[in-house]
C-alpha cells in the first residue's frame, strides 16, 4: 500500500465527523467512491481494510470527565464565544482526524477543552486574576493533545504568553516541543527558529490546514530557552498579535534565566510582556513543583520560582497535569490547612479526565488481565534476577549475563515485531522497555549485553531462517520458537512464516540506552506507508519514568523498588494504545511488583469515582483534596514522603466507602493461634445466637447480626504490624461513632471455594481459599497472602446482602460508562459497595501452598501448616460529613516492607542546560 491509504483514510475521517453514522454498505460505498480520486491504486482488500479500521474506531467512546469547582468559579465562556475566532483549534481538530482519532474522541476532546478553558480567567478582563487549576488524567492516555487543544483555544480566546513546562530531562522537553510545534505552532521550529522562508517551507501538521498565522515560539525543538536568543527573537514579538510560546525544562538554571529575561525586560521599561495574560502549563505537575520541604516559608527551588513566575504577571493562570490522583499536591503538607495556602494548589478547578474506552490502561493489566490463579494475559513474573541482577545493587556491580527471562523478553520483542509485519504495520515503529536499574553504569552494562545478544539473533535469522526446519538447529532460532509458543501461538502467523520474515523484520532493530550521560538516541520519524518503523530496545531508568513516549511499546522488562508504588504508574510507559497489537503485548515484573499495581490501580479508579461524586455533590477541590489525603493508599505516600523525621507517623484516614482487608497476616505461632480461637468464637456465637442465616452456596453463608458481634472481634484480633489498614484501633474507633445507626447492623460472609476440600477447624466447614508462595521468600514474621491484586477475596464477594435488583443496577450503571469494554466487564468491588445500605464483614480461610519447584526448599517448616484465618470489610458510603480516623504508621517496619527508596542518577545529577 502506498501513503495514498493514509490520505484516503484522513480524508473519510474528516468527511464522516459531521455525519450520522453509516450502515456498513454505505460506509464502503462512499470510501470507494472516494478511493477513485484519491488513491486509484487501492484495491478491493485494501478498502475493506479500511472500512473494518473506521468501524473500529467508530467503537470507541470517551467520557467527558468530572469537575470541581470554587464557590466563586463564574463562567465566562459562553458569553465570549461569538467573539473568538477558532482559528488555532480548528487546524488542530482537522490534524487530530487526519491523525485517525475516533470522531467521538475528537468531540470529547472539544468539550472537554471548552470546559477547562471556561474555568482560566477571562483574558478580556483587565484587572489582576490568577487561577490555579489541576488536571487529573491517566498514564499514556493523552494528556499532551489535551493541553495542546487547550492551548490552541486559549490562543484564540486572546491569551498572548503561553509557557509550557515540560519534565526535568531534554529528550522530554524536545518531544514535547516537536507536538507543539506540530499541534500549535504549525511549523518546524528546529529549522531557522521556524523563521518562513518563502511560501509553505517548514509547514507541519496544523499549519498545513493553515500556514497565513502562527504563534511566535521562543525555543526550538534543539534548544531550550536561552537570554541571548530570546533577546534577538523578540522582535517577532511586535504588539502581540499573535501569541508567543516558550516550552522549557522544569531546571532551576532555565528557569532561573527566564526569570531574569522577564525583569530585564521589565527594568528596561517593556512591561507589555508582563500586563498580558499569561497561561502556564505545568506537565507531569507531581514532579518538581512541589514544595517538599517541611518549614513553613521553605520552599523547594523549582517550586519556588514556578510561584515567582506566576507572580510576575498581572493575569496568570496555572494548570497542572498528572497522571496520579495521589500527587503529592494533596498529601505533603502536616496539617490540614496547610495545603491550601500552598500556591499551587489548585484552589479554583480540578477536572478529571476520562480514558477513552479503546485506553490500554492499569486496569485492564492489572485488574481485569490478572487472575487469581493461573497465567495472566499480559504479565508475566520475573523470578529469575537475584543471582544475576538482584534489585538491590552496589554501583560497582557487574552485570555477566542476563537473566533469562529478560532474554525471553527480548526474543518476544522480535517475534511481536515480525508478526506486526506480517499483519501489514511495517511502517509503524515498535519499541521494547528495560526498566531494571537506577544507576547509568548499570543501564549501560545491560545495554551492551542485550545488544550482543541482539546480534546473535539478528545474525541467527539472516544466515538460517530461511532454511525452514534445517534453521531450527540454531539455538536462537530453537530458542525463539519455543518463545512463540509459550507466548504467540494462537496470534495468526504460524512459526514457518514467521522465521521466513524474521530477517527483514528485524535487522535494523537496535539497543539503545535512555539517560542523562547517554549519546543514544530515540529518533521516531513520521510513519509513512512507504517506509519501515523504527524498533528499538530502549534501556534505562528514571528517564523512561516520566512522559517520555516510547512509540508502539510492545514488550516491557521492569525490575524496580516496590518503594517507589505511588509513582510505579508514572513508570508505566506501555499505558496508551495498542490498536491491532494488544494482543501481542506482554509486561514482566516482579509478582511483588505487580501486586502494588494493582493495589494502587484500584486506589486511582476510586478516586477518579470519588471526583465524579463530589461533581455532583458541588464539592470544592480543597474537599478533593481532603478526600485524596483521606483515602487508605494515601498512607504509604504520607509515610515515605516522612521516613527519617520520626520513628512513627500519624495521619489521618477516611473510611466511608472504603474496603479493607488483611493481605497480610502475623505468623508468631502465638498470634495464629490466637486468632483462630478468635475465630471459632466468631462461628459459635454465629451459630448459636439465633441469628438469621441464609446460605449462599456450599460452605457460604450469610448472616445479620449486630454491630457487637464484629467489635469483639476486632478487639481480639492480632494484627500484622506490616498490614497498615487492618490495624483494628482506628477501625473500630470508625465504627463506633457510628454503632447506633449507619453501621449497626453488619451482614456476616463466611465463605471461601466452592470446590475442593473443605475444612472444619472453625466448626463450619469452608474450603479454604489457597494461595502459592515461594518459601525462600518469606518475609520475616508474617504470610503476604494477597495474592498477585493484593486481595485475598473476591470482587463478587461484595455482592453479599444486596438484592438482585442492586446487583443488576450497579453492573448496568457500570458497563454503560464510556470508558468501559462493555462486551467483557469486569465489575470491581466498589460498584456493589456504593449500592449497600450495612455493612459487609467476610471472614476466610486461606491456604499457603508452596510454589511449584520450591516444595523441598528448607524454608517450607516456616510456613503454617494448617489454613490461617483471615477477614475482610466492605463499608458503605456514609451520610455524614467527612470524618477520618487515626492511624499510626512504624516507620521502621514501613522500611521493612516497601524498601527504601531509589533516586534515579538522572534525578540527581545537572541535566544539560545553555547558559546566555
């Protein structure tokens, strides 16, 4: 297929976007008509390709988010309107079709626009304003399109100053500018400062649609802001008729030189720049502008001088984006009023964004891809890096080999790559990530030894692979079908086919290292149907953890501190969109690694619930803010964020609607016992109180009971010290503010398995729930029994109690959100939690079994032996006020359990910088 394809299809889109939908015979009829002037040398395949791509994305929905909003927030918008002219969001809105974004999605994104833009202050006011607002969107999912249309419409709207900041690293500053100049600018500003040189020279995405306007753009795709250059450019400033754009490093240095331009600026009598309206956005907003430090007036410097430049206009405005509801915004400061004097908080406007419904994201891997038992669809565990590559490591480490799952990793990547081939994506760029090491000595080692082992399977491919079974006498060749059967096998191609094409596939696919001391570079060029995709294998640390976009991210090798879990999704580079390889992607990790995913997945989906709730409860987003601070995961992130200024840490959690569970149980022989007795007694008084007992299924049962039952267990439960929120005080200080109303009456589940073999040591008899564990890697002094989602019961267990009727009801209004796969649902706990009206308390039997292969390992005495005894509470939403309870947080066992944390070489270290 030639380029011809790509236009036929930017040009239906376009066509389609003011149009009802059309059946399918109408759709092919109209893209053939067209076909016969555009692109005559497509066949009959190639328009039944197309049509089958426009109905698929014709399938993708997108929500448009949730607001809160000030009490003062007074809309300006609507009534501006008929004096703007669009013309900067109307090129971009063209180039997003022609991009192939889904109609709904582009409309999506104009509303949602239209809705962040209607809460910036108004640039026709003259007097001074300033508006603080805070984007919350999700990982890889289009955050810089988002801010790019915003821009776009903030530029019409008559905002004349616009300055992006855009990550600590150049490699994320210079893609950030490359979109820019692409989305916003319409120009290549890497070439003559984007200076036009005769008619459509250096014309680029929106401007192709357009090229009679631009905005003035102060920095380049090669070079961040600089005095010098800033200073010759400024005569293209003029009277600000059109806008003027500066995206720079969050470095204290560029800043620190911004900062200086402007007061020069101001000294020398031009205050024109200063008295326009000025729009910052401050990408990745967790990470560097927040203040950090614990004294009351001392502030971080980055976090400092982004305030000093706020401060320097008469109008500014401040957006932040992030991808993680638990940034650090809401959960540093010590006391609760604090925060809200913080001046980046986003006092006037949080909105949080909706993922579209095609988005690969944190909870389809690792909530609806990841089973209790058995293989996941898309991860797999790394169990084979301490005798090779342990996670912890000196900086004097030397890496001899690989561990072998990182070479599968690698064979995977190769196969995933031919077998896109072959399914007619060549053009498009394909990439592999290795997160395994902080330190730049290590990202090299270990790039130097994949690219070895590249080569071998490079050379493998080009010398034998096309001697079809005679090849498979190469190792590497044997080695990467036995890979393609463990992991590709039902894909499509079969294996004969896929060593035919594996050479051309691959035999420019290169290793490269990503870091600040690194001349590697990731160079992703437009895709064009004329040529191949880039592949590559990209190795590093810190970053790949942070905005930068690895193009067509197929296969992941991720070896990090579980420390670090509240940024875990910021490292999440293989988020986004895998249209036509989904399939085809595979994640490996740690399975500690994988639980604190999915622990903080979970945490991320309720509090973008818990936005949309306050939306339409008229909340404030300092109330976000409180119920952020309030929510159990926030615990971690407060603790962390601590550790070294006290040997224990109170703070404060919310638990209305909220669900907690002991992944970890004690196993003092002492404590086991203990709470097994606990438990009988739990079962007699339930079977001898009288109390009305329906059975759900063999060996479950339900039970109403009042609230003293669950107290007294509670008060006699001894908890793991490592099981932060099961810690019985504050939870039954939580209910008993409540014992005489909301919470006193609580449905009892004693439930486990349906099959297998049931035990009777509580005097019922429950088929334990059984979890594998490898003996070797016990921790000291309790049984992690959570599991690879860090629950031990499961979602539908929260159905207990309800009717059919709520059952049905809360899955309906489940599967009818936009951002949901309605044609395999898989329904979370909190949906059932939102319809109860008592309380739920489960109580469980769990079974460690040792992994398969460790049964003989000498650390097998340290399990228990018998089943131990675990529970569960799900709460309903209270219809009091905010209320939060105390917990106290031993730093040292916090240590013992997460690690200590790993500053990335990057992080520490001068990126580099220009000096006017």
């Amino acid at each position: 297929m030639s380029n011809n394809f790509d236009q036929l299809m930017g040009v239906v889109d376009s066509a389609l976007f003011d149009q009802p939908r059309k059946t399918a015979s109408e759709l092919r009829e109209m893209i053939g008509e067209l076909a016969k002037v555009i692109a005559p040398d497509l066949d009959g395949d190639d328009i039944e390709k197309l049509a089958r791509e426009i109905e698929v994305k014709q399938g993708i929905k997108a929500g448009l988010g949730a607001v809160v909003d000030s009490a003062d927030f007074e809309p300006w918008l609507d009534d501006a309107k008929p004096e703007i002219e669009p013309f900067y969001w109307n090129r971009y809105q063209k180039l997003l079709l022609q991009n192939g974004l889904p109609k709904d999605v582009v409309i999506a994104t104009d509303m949602v626009t239209d809705t962040l833009l209607s809460r910036l202050g108004n640039p026709s006011k003259r007097e001074s304003w300033r508006r603080r607002g805070l984007v919350v969107g999700h990982v890889q999912s289009g955050k810089t399109s988002n801010y790019t249309g915003l821009i776009c419409k903030a530029a019409d709207a008559g905002y004349r100053l616009v300055i992006v900041l855009a990550g600590i690293h150049n490699n994320l500053r210079n893609q950030t500018q490359e979109r820019l100049d692409e989305g916003f600018v319409g120009f290549d500003s890497g070439k003559e400062w984007g200076r036009m040189v005769g008619g459509r020279k250096h014309v680029i995405g929106a401007g192709n649609f357009d090229p009679e306007r631009r905005p003035v753009s102060l920095t380049t795709r090669f070079h961040d802001f600089n005095k010098t250059r800033a200073d010759s450019d400024s005569s293209e400033i003029g009277a600000y008729v059109e806008p003027v754009i500066l995206v720079i490093k969050k470095n204290y240095r560029t800043l620190g030189n911004l900062l200086d331009w402007l007061k020069d600026n101001s000294v020398r009598g031009d205050h024109e720049m200063i008295d326009q309206p000025m729009l910052l956005i401050d990408d990745e907003a967790d990470n560097a502008s927040i203040n950090t430090k614990y004294g009351k007036n001392d502030v971080t410097r980055i976090n400092g001088q982004i305030r000093d430049l706020l401060n320097m206009f008469h109008r500014s405005c401040y957006v932040g984006y992030t991808a993680t509801p638990f940034a650090n915004i809401f959960v540093d400061p010590d006391q609760d009023d604090e925060m809200y004097k913080e001046d980046l908080f986003p006092n006037d406007f949080i909105i949080g964004l909706d993922a579209p419904s095609n988005y690969f994201g944190p909870t389809k891997v690792f909530s609806d891809g990841l089973p209790d038992e058995g293989m996941p669809t898309w991860l797999r565990y790394i169990t084979d890096n301490e005798d090779v590559l342990p996670v912890k490591h000196p900086k004097d480490f030397i890496v001899e080999e690989l561990p072998p799952s990182l070479l599968d990793a690698m064979r995977a990547f190769v196969l995933s790559r031919t077998i896109r081939n072959i399914r007619g994506d060549s053009h498009k760029h394909s990439s592999m990530l290795v997160n395994a090491s902080w330190r730049n000595i290590i990202q090299r080692q270990i790039r130097n030894q994949m690219h070895e082992a590249l080569e071998r399977i490079q050379n493998a491919a080009r010398i034998n692979g096309g001697l079809g079974d005679a090849g498979l006498r190469d190792p590497e060749l044997s080695a990467l079908r036995d890979v393609w059967k463990n992991e590709f096998q039902g894909a499509g191609p079969d294996w004969r086919e896929i060593q035919s094409k594996l050479h051309d596939s691959i035999a420019s696919a290169k290793v490269v290292e990503v870091n600040g001391n690194s001349t590697d570079q990731l160079d992703y060029p437009k895709e064009r149907k004329d040529t191949k995709g880039k592949a590559y294998i990209a190795v590093g640390g810190y970053s790949l953890s942070r905005g930068l976009t690895l193009e067509g991210l197929t296969i992941t090798w991720f070896l990090r501190n579980t420390m670090m879990y509240d940024t875990l999704m910021q490292m999440g580079r293989w988020f986004g969109y895998r249209g036509g390889y989904e399939d085809l992607c595979r994640i490996w990790m740690p399975a500690e690694a994988i639980g604190w995913y999915a622990f903080i997945a979970n945490a991320a989906d309720e509090l973008h619930e818990e936005l949309k709730t306050m939306e339409k409860a008229k909340a404030t987003p300092r109330m976000f803010g409180l119920a952020v601070r309030s929510h159990p995961a926030s615990l971690l992130v407060t603790a962390r964020n601590k550790l070294g200024s006290a040997k224990k840490i109170t703070t404060l959690v919310g638990l209305s609607n909220k669900f907690v569970e002991t992944s970890r149980v004690s196993i003092q022989p002492e404590d086991l016992q203990a709470n097994t007795d606990l438990a009988k007694r739990l079962v007699d008084d339930l079977n001898s109180g009288g109390f009305e007992e329906q059975r759900v299924s063999a060996g479950t049962c339900l039970f109403r009971v009042p609230v003293e039952i669950i107290d007294r267990f509670l008060a006699g439960w001894r908890n793991a010290e490592q099981s932060i929120t099961t810690d019985p005080g504050p939870i039954r200080q939580y209910i008993h503010s409540r014992k005489d109303d909301e919470l006193s009456d609580w449905d009892v589940l004693i439930t486990g398995l349906r099959n297998g073999e049931p035990d009777n040591s509580l005097g019922r008899p429950i088929i334990p729930i059984t979890r594998s564990i490898d003996p070797a890697k016990l921790p000291e002094g309790y049984l992690p029994l959570g599991g690879p989602k860090m629950r031990i019961s499961d979602a539908s267990f929260e159905k207990a109690g309800l009717t059919d009727e709520a059952i049905l009801g809360a899955e309906a209004d489940f599967r009818a959100r936009p951002d949901r796969n309605s044609n395999k649902p898989h329904y979370p706990g909190r949906i059932y939690r939102s319809a109860r009206d008592r309380p739920l308390f489960m109580l469980m039997l769990v079974k460690p079994l040792p992994k398969d292969g460790t049964e003989k390992k000498k650390e097998v005495k340290l399990m228990p032996s018998k089943p131990v005894v675990a529970w569960g509470i799900s709460l309903p939403i209270s219809k009091r006020p905010a209320e939060r309870v105390e917990y106290v947080v031993n730093t040292v066992r916090f240590q013992e359990l997460f690690g200590e944390d790993d500053d990335d070489e990057d992080v520490n270290q001068e990126t580099s910088f220009e000096i006017s």
